[in-house]
C-alpha cells in the first residue's frame, strides 16, 4: 500500500478500522523536505456505540496467547486513558528505491499500534507511533532518529529494514540510551553496535547457511555463481557466510561478480557466471536487482534455479520481474500460508485493514512483529523508562510472535527458524522450513 504522507493543512482521514471505538488521527508533517507520519490518539475521543468494534475482536483473537497482555488491557479498559500516551519512534523507507520494503513494515507497524491501542493500549497508555522517512537515501536515519530522540522524546526507535540505515541509525540510540528494535536487518553488526540495539529476525550468519543447506540438499547443486552488491553491507555479509557454509561441505563457487546498488545492466556479469558452467546462481541482494538480474539471466538462456535472500521478498519483485521470477526461490522470516491461528489472525487483519487481497509479506509481520516485542517489554517492566525497557527486551524468552517464537539471545539478535519461499503463478509460495 501506498503511505499516504499529507501535508499539515490536509483534513487526516481515519483509518477504516477505527470508525468505530476509540478513534485515532493520522497527522503528518513536512520537516526539511522529510516527511513525517504521526498516528496520534484524540485525548477526549468521544466514544461511539459500538465499543466491541473489528479492531479489537481481531487484537483479542490475535493477543489469545497473551495472558499477561490481556490482563493489562483489561485493567486499562478499566482505568481509561487520562495519561499522556507513549511515544514510539519509527524510521522507515516509505519513499524511494526501498519503498515497498518500507511501506510494507510501517504497514504491520501501524496496524499493531492501532489494534493495541484499541484493545486498551499498555500499562493503562495508549502508543503514538511518530514515523520518519528515510526516503531509501543514505544518511537520512541518523537525522531521522535524532528527530525522534531529542525533539519528539520517544521511549523506544523501531526501524529499519535495510541494515546500512539500520548501522547509521543504531549509534545515535546507542549513545542516547534509547531501545532500538530493527525489524528486519540481518547484517550482524546492527545489533554489535551497543547493548541497546536489538532486532526481531534472524541474521545473516544463520541466513547464509540456511541458503547453502538448501542448495545443498533441495536443489542438489554444488557449483554457485554468485552476484554480489558491494555497495550493500547486507549483500556483501550474506555473500561472506553463504560461501563459508557452501565450501564447508563440498560445495564450489564456480563464479563470483559484483555490482552496486542502482545498476541496471547485469548481462556482462550473467554472462561470465554462464561461462563457468554453474548449476545455480545465488544473488544475496534487493528485490530491484534481484527481479533486472532474473530477466536478464533468463534472456541469456540461463535456465539453471536462481535464488536471492530475504530482500527479494516484495510484490515489486514480481512486478519488475514478471514471468521471468517464476521459479525463483527466496529465505523468508514467515509464510502467510502458516495454519495457525494467529498467522492467519495477523493475515486476515492485514488484509481487511488496507483493503488489499494479497497477503502482508516477512517484513510487514516483522514490522508488526517489533511492536509486540516493545510492548510486551513495556509491560513486564511496567514502566516507560528506557533502561527498563532494555533490560526487559533483553530477558525476552520464547515469545510467542507471527513470524515464530522469538528468544533475544546474549547478541540481542531473534533466534529462530527460517523459511524457503518459491513464486508461483505469480505469488510467493511455502516451500519448507530449515534450520542450519
């Protein structure tokens, strides 16, 4: 969905699923050519007939395996909301290269915030989720987040999704003491930054393993090319371990080739990878590369498997890529097609709150996802002081989340399981579970 950023003498419209219950209002403003999304509750709210409205049937349904949740809503449904709401800060790429990845976490963000606050918010608060674009450009999170720190006074920072903005970000929080929560970026060093800094994914270290397994084992291939971005921590981090894990057990790089980010011709680079006879490629970049790297390998008559990491997982990869992606295979942190309750809960919500058909992505449930770490860390707290924050996330065990259960471990990074995706008449589909 597109991010509807008004400008500050633009009427808010109300989301769909707060016509009824309490009411939220969208605010944005325009800060030195930055936009900024504001999801602010209306202190005096006027409360409407139907209190038992879809927002809160779906975060009850959705908050079924949080006892601990429902008991701290119960008793703010109780108390009501004299008290000034908690800010939480989100830097995302809702505009630019990156936007879909962005768009799609600031959506799961979004609706958790708003179902939380509709089910009775936190410690008897409501949240107010402040949202900077980072516009996809280097250099924008750290002026993001500094926002979002000193003026906006937020208690907690979530974002990002792409690790470079992500490791820009992390020692602004770091040095003012303020939890960090990264969605969705997988370079290991984001959360090495400081004590701070956590993240609700996996990492690349695990990631490349789990791609070299399933090379290994589902495709039967042993010789790889490879194309790497060497301008993107990420490609270069998932390449490093992807190789380690692959050669650990027989396997060869036949062909190693590098771009940057924004390339668009990748055919001098396929071709060489052809040359050296490969029985598969692995590209460890973006879905904008990754869909450009796909057509033109199959204009080649490259006909052997291609798969990518979990930055291809965007409908702009299908988009861009049309045809040619089908049979492409990706890592993943979810599937929507996971029978649990709340899988499908968290699916079902998604979709009826941005009126769309097709299901919420990885990085729209690790979005929504991170907000659910937070307030559950809020709550076992019981209180909105950072440090106590932090100290809550890092003890943070088993923690029943959409995309799994989520332990922070003594590198507060998310351990869990990954999951293989594959596109299929034009959809993403479950293929299997692994683990290292």
């Amino acid at each position: 969905m597109s991010v509807n950023l008004r400008k500050p003498d633009q009427a808010p419209a109300l989301p769909a699923q707060c016509r009824n219950g309490n009411r939220q209002a969208i605010n944005s403003e325009r800060s030195h050519e930055r936009e900024r999304v504001v999801v602010r509750p209306l202190a005096h709210a006027r409360r409407c007939e139907n209190s038992s409205n879809d927002a809160s049937r779906n975060w009850s349904h959705g908050l079924a395996h949080f006892p601990g949740i429902l008991v701290v809503v119960f008793a703010s449904l109780l108390t009501g909301f004299a008290a000034d709401p908690i800010k939480v800060g989100e830097y995302a790429s809702l505009t630019g290269k990156e936007a879909s990845l962005g768009q799609a976490s600031h959506n799961g963000t979004l609706l958790a915030v708003e179902q939380i606050n509709a089910a009775g918010g936190v410690l008897g608060r409501k949240l107010e989720l402040i949202s900077e674009d980072t516009q996809s450009k280097a250099g924008e999170s750290s002026t993001a987040v500094r926002k979002l720190i000193s003026r906006d006074k937020v208690v907690a920072v979530l974002g990002e999704v792409v690790s470079s903005r992500s490791l820009e970000a992390a020692p602004v929080c770091q040095a003012a003491k303020v939890p960090m929560i990264s969605p969705a970026s997988t370079a290991p060093g984001v959360t090495a930054v400081g004590d701070y800094i956590f993240r609700a994914c996996f990492i690349d270290p695990f990631q490349g393993p789990v791609m070299a397994k399933f090379a290994r084992d589902t495709l039967k291939v042993k010789r790889i090319g490879l194309l790497v971005s060497t301008s993107s921590a990420y490609s270069i981090g998932l390449a490093k371990y992807f190789k380690e894990a692959l050669t650990a057990h027989g396997g060869v790089i036949a062909a190693e080739k590098a771009y940057s980010e924004g390339d668009k011709d990748f055919k001098a680079q396929l071709t060489a990878i052809r040359a050296a006879n490969v029985e598969a490629i692995f590209n460890p970049g973006y879905y904008a590369e990754g869909a450009l790297i796909v057509r033109q390998a199959r204009d080649l008559g490259i006909t052997v498997p291609i798969f990518g990491g979990d930055s291809w997982e965007a409908e702009e990869l299908i988009a861009l890529g049309g045809k040619a992606v089908e049979g492409a295979y990706l890592s993943s942190h979810y599937s929507f097609e996971d029978p649990s309750a709340q899988v499908q809960n968290f699916v079902a919500s998604y979709k009826q709150r941005f009126g769309t058909g097709i299901a919420p992505d990885s990085n729209a449930s690790l979005g929504y996802d991170s907000v659910l770490l937070l307030v559950d860390a809020i709550r076992r707290a019981g209180s909105v002081d950072r440090a106590k924050i932090r100290d809550a996330l890092a003890a943070t065990k088993d923690f029943p989340a959409v995309t799994g259960r989520i332990t922070i471990n003594e590198k507060r990074d998310a351990a869990k399981t990954a999951v293989i995706i594959t596109v299929k008449n034009g959809q993403f589909k479950f293929v299997e579970r692994i683990s290292p």
